[in-house]
C-alpha cells in the first residue's frame, strides 16, 4: 500500500516547527560564516556525504538550513541506450540541522518534476537500472516522473557526552508515465530505517549501523489506442518484455507487474581525531537486497513468479580532513563500491542472468585563501551476462577530473562571487562483447550493441559554473544564484564486427540554473 501523502505533510511541519521554535542552542554560524560554508566544496561535499551516512551528523554545523529552486536542462544523443535525449526537471529542496534538548536533529523534503522527451526501450523508474526484468519499445516516448523525499535523523547520547544512539528514515514516492504509445505507467516507493550505536573515547569515535527497508514498483504497459494492442508489423509500436540479458520476446497484449523488494544490511565506522588540523574517517557498508517481480492471480499462491533478482552491495570510503589554518582546508577521499546480483529463473531454474559493477576511486580537495582545487582519477568495470542468449558485455574505463576555482568578496556587504572550471576524459581501458546471432532482435540490437560501443568510447568533458551570493535582512540570512554548464563529447568509436541499428551520438549538453536561501 502506497503511504498518504499527508504524512510526508506532516512530517515536514513537526521537523519545520523542531528546527525554528525549538533549538536550544544560539546559531553557530554569523551571517559571514554561512556565507564562506554555504560556498565551501569541501564542506558542501561533506553535507551530502552525511545525507548517507547521518551517523556523522555532528559535523553538519548547527542552524545551517539551506532552501533551494532548481531548473535542469538537459540534451543530446550520447547517451546509454535506454538514456533520454532530452531531459528538463525542476527541483524543491529544503533541509537542515540543528540542536534539541541535546538531541542532533536533521531533516530534508526534496520533490523533483522531470520531462523526459526522448525516452524508448525501457519503462523504468531510474531508480533500479540492474534489474533483469523490464518492458520496452523501440517508438521514442515522452516521460513525466514527479518524485518526493524525505530524510529524517537524530543522534542522542545515552550516557553524558557518550554512547551516540542515531535513529534515520529515508522515505521515497514515485510516480512515473508516458503519454504515448505503447505506454508505460510506473508507481514506486521506498523506506529504509537506519539504527546505530557508537561509542567515543578521546580521540576515537565508533558507530555500528544496521539498516533495513522495502520498497515496490508497480508497473503497468499498454496501449491508449487499440489498434496497437495486436500489432507486430510496426517494430516501433511492438513491446518486448526482457527476463534477464537479451532475452528479449515480442509481447503485443496489456500487461502488470510488481517488483516487490526487501533489503537488510550493516555497517561500521571509525574517526581519528590526531590533533586539532587531522580527522581520519571509514565507513565500511554491506547491504543485500532481494526482488521479486510478481504478477499477482487468483491462484493458490496468489501470483505468478517471473523471476527473483539477490543483489549484494559493498562500500567502503576512507576520509582524511587536514584543516591547518583558518584558510586552508583538505580532503583526500578513497572509495570503493561493488555490486553482485544474479537471478533465480523460476523457469531456467538457474542463475541465468549475472551483473557486476566496480568503482574504485580518489580524490582530492583543496581550500586555500578563496582558491579551490579538485582532482580526481576512478576506475569503472560494469559486466552483464546471460546464459540463455550468451549474452555477454564486460567493459572497464578510467575517468579523471580537474578543476579550479575562486571567490571574490565584493566590497563590504558581504557579497561573493564564486568561479569554478573543470575537465575530465574518459579512457577505455578494456572490452568483451559476446552474443549469439541466433537471438537477435531488434530490442537487443539497439540495446546491447548500442550499450557496448557507448561504454567502450572515449570521451572529454569541459564545464564551468558561476555563484553570486548576496547577505539580505537582519536574520543571518544569504541569497545565491548559480548558474552551471557542462559538455561532453564522444571520441572515436572502437572497432566492432556486428552491426548496429543505432550508435551512440556524439555530444551532451548538461546545464542548470539555482536559487539558494541560507538561513
């Protein structure tokens, strides 16, 4: 049963009436310190970074609360191929931390709207892109997905000044359709919990973290106008329905079905205070998901199995935080996440379709008297095979990152302009295709050939972004407007021997305008 959108309502107001009526503590910011730690990457970075991991909540500063519109633009054709070629979104978020009676107290609402103008073979939600069941259509359709969120968390000691307990909740609704056909309607929601205990010494912190959580896409595919509903002379108006890799069958009646999920999983963190200049920080996370695609009957079991996906999922980051000065700060980062899944076909009666995903990467950032510096360098291995096609892609590729940038104080009204520039290149490193001509089709030849050369290309980034930030009132509050492009263009294509219907286009354009209110 999809939730009342009353308690997220809800919800909002008693975080909103906690965060302004109730903090016990004064603001640990002036006017001057929002600003410089609104604009700060390093700890914007950080911000996010404890949206994941909410047992580091204290290192979010007390009364920082942010207020943010954004418009996206997106558009061009290199993109995977089940990407969207033009993508418009608006976006609301809001959150913030404070202090209550000596509890840590965060909350975040964000809604999105998204247009996806040029979306085909596959009705998806984006949310779960590995999963092995899905339907699509080769006709291009026009996608609208509205999605809200809400976070909550809270730490509390439960000894003076030790035994951290944090409690987080991070609630999820989707609701995703196409107006063309054939097409696609998609409900979605997700709630995991999040429970955590730690312990503190003087110069050492650990926490051990247990999450939970459960979720469904309820899907639905079929046609507004019948005379598609029987038709399988026009490929573009023909449905496929895709049970693991390539296995792709034409399927021309109405259909539904539900991915019903469940996932558990568990963590443990540690910090290193050295000194005053020197934190260490590791956070090393586990989670095992199950999906079971359903499609519900008046059978004694209720429903018809399609299929059982298990996914197993790692991550690890390690942190080191050198603050030397009161103008310079440093973050070096480590991370590294892997994902296993396979299914269980309750036909094939095997683990027929298998997918796997590395990351590992570094990165580093720099503050030093209003300069900013980034660099980066992360190796990405993706493999999906299928044993009843034979089926097989197994791709690998380094990505690195530059870039710099400034803030000018103008005058003394506290005004600031920030700049930032960067690039990147995409660098394939290796490439396995396989695939038995016995079961092409035209779904999988736009889909798994497309995919291997996009994978399998290189590709430069350039981008740019501009902040102007301005004090308003007597109430500690600022204003920013940014605004941010980037492009990517597609190098050379690798040499290949099957023959596509489509290839990946040779450019993208990326841009956003935002209002920001800190407060």
């Amino acid at each position: 049963m999809y939730p009342n959108y009353r308690i997220i309502l809800i919800l909002l107001v008693h975080c909103c009436a906690l965060q302004y009526a109730y903090a016990d503590v004064p603001d640990s910011l002036d006017q001057a310190d929002r600003a410089r730690y609104a604009l700060d990457p390093v700890a914007t970075y950080e911000r996010v970074y404890i949206r994941e991991q909410p047992i580091w909540i204290r290192n979010w500063k007390d009364n920082f609360n942010q207020l943010s519109l954004r418009t996206t633009y997106d558009k061009g054709r290199y993109i995977p191929a089940q990407g969207s070629t033009r993508t418009r979104a608006y976006y609301f978020d809001t959150e913030g931390k404070t202090t209550w009676r000596k509890v840590q107290l965060y909350g975040r609402f964000a809604y999105t709207k998204q247009y996806e103008d040029s979306t085909r073979l596959r009705h998806q939600t984006r949310i779960n892109e590995s999963a092995p069941l899905y339907f699509g259509s080769l006709r291009y359709n026009h996608y609208e997905r509205s999605v809200y969120q809400l976070q909550a968390a809270l730490q509390k000691d439960l000894l003076a000044e030790n035994l951290p307990l944090t409690l987080g909740l991070n609630y999820r609704v989707g609701e995703h359709f196409s107006n063309n056909d054939p097409r696609g309607a998609i409900n979605d929601f997700q709630l995991n919990l999040l429970a955590a205990l730690g312990y503190r010494s003087p110069a050492w912190q650990y926490h051990a973290t247990f999450r939970y959580g459960y979720g469904r896409e309820r899907v639905q595919v079929a046609y507004k106008n019948e005379k598609y509903t029987e038709n399988v002379e026009d490929p573009l108006y023909v449905n496929w329905y895709n049970n693991g890799y390539g296995n792709a069958i034409q399927k021309t009646n109405a259909i539904n079905y539900n991915d019903d999920m469940k996932r558990f999983g568990a963590g443990a963190h540690v910090a290193y205070n050295a000194n005053a200049a020197n934190t260490w920080q590791a956070d090393v996370d586990w989670l095992h998901e199950q999906q079971q695609f359903k499609q519900y009957n008046e059978s004694p079991l209720t429903y018809a199995l399609f299929n059982t996906y298990n996914e197993d999922r790692f991550t690890t980051s390690v942190f080191w935080k050198h603050h030397p000065s009161s103008n310079t700060d440093f973050n070096w980062n480590i991370h590294l996440e892997m994902i296993d899944g396979h299914d269980d076909h309750p036909t094939l009666g095997v683990s027929n379709y298998l997918y796997r995903k590395e990351s590992y990467g570094s990165t580093w950032r720099l503050n030093k008297n209003r300069w900013h510096y980034l660099a980066a360098i992360d190796y990405h291995y993706l493999l999906q095979q299928d044993g009843n096609t034979s089926a097989m892609s197994e791709v690998s590729q380094l990505q690195f990152q530059l870039g710099f940038g400034r803030n000018w104080v103008l005058g003394t009204g506290g005004q600031q302009v920030q700049v930032q520039l960067r690039g990147g290149y995409h660098l394939p490193l290796s490439g396995e295709f396989a695939f038995n001509n016995i079961n092409e089709s035209y779904f999988v030849n736009h889909v798994i050939y497309y995919d291997y050369l996009y994978r399998y290309s290189p590709a430069t980034e350039t981008g740019a972004s501009f902040t102007y930030l301005f004090p308003t009132g007597n109430k500690g509050m600022n204003w920013s407007i940014g605004l941010s492009a980037d492009y990517i263009l597609r190098g050379t294509l690798p040499d290949y021997t099957f023959q596509p219907l489509s290839i990946p286009g040779k450019n993208r354009l990326s841009s956003f305008l935002q209002v920001n209110v800190y407060f």
